[in-house]
C-alpha cells in the first residue's frame, strides 16, 4: 500500500497505533530499519504519570516536570 499521506497520532500514554494495511510500508521506513524507533514493542519516554492542561485546552499529556501548559499557560495537574 503506498503512503496517502495520512498522519497517525499518539494516544494518551505516547502509543501510536498504525493500521495493519500500512505495516509492511512501516517495517521498511527507515528508521524502524536503523533502529530509531520498533514495531511489536513498548518504550516508555521520560516519567510513568504525566502532566495534563487544568483549563482542558488539549488533551496533550505532558512531562511530569511540565508545570505550566505549553498551549495556554494555565498550570497543569496530574494525569
């Protein structure tokens, strides 16, 4: 299948699913080929609970150091 464009993503947590069309195209890219990034496999970034807008302006979860909302300023609280 070749690429359309279309952007995936992360979900809360910083998981990106790809549809299993798009798979094969995936593996090849690359850097799942040099190793920056995996398929089938979990990584964690940085902290176990995150940051998140206390005004709700995005639904970004931030770092556990992020204090205030990159987006509106408004302070954050825990995920």
């Amino acid at each position: 299948m070749g690429s359309t464009g279309e952007s995936f993503n992360s979900k809360p947590g910083g998981y990106v699913d790809i549809p299993d069309p798009y798979m094969d195209e995936f593996k090849q890219s690359d850097a799942v080929r040099n190793g920056i990034i995996g398929t089938g496999r979990t990584y964690t970034l940085g902290t176990r609970v995150g940051m998140v807008c206390s005004a709700r302006c995005s639904p970004r979860v931030n770092q556990a150091w992020t204090k205030t909302c990159p987006g509106c300023g408004s302070p954050t609280q825990p995920e």
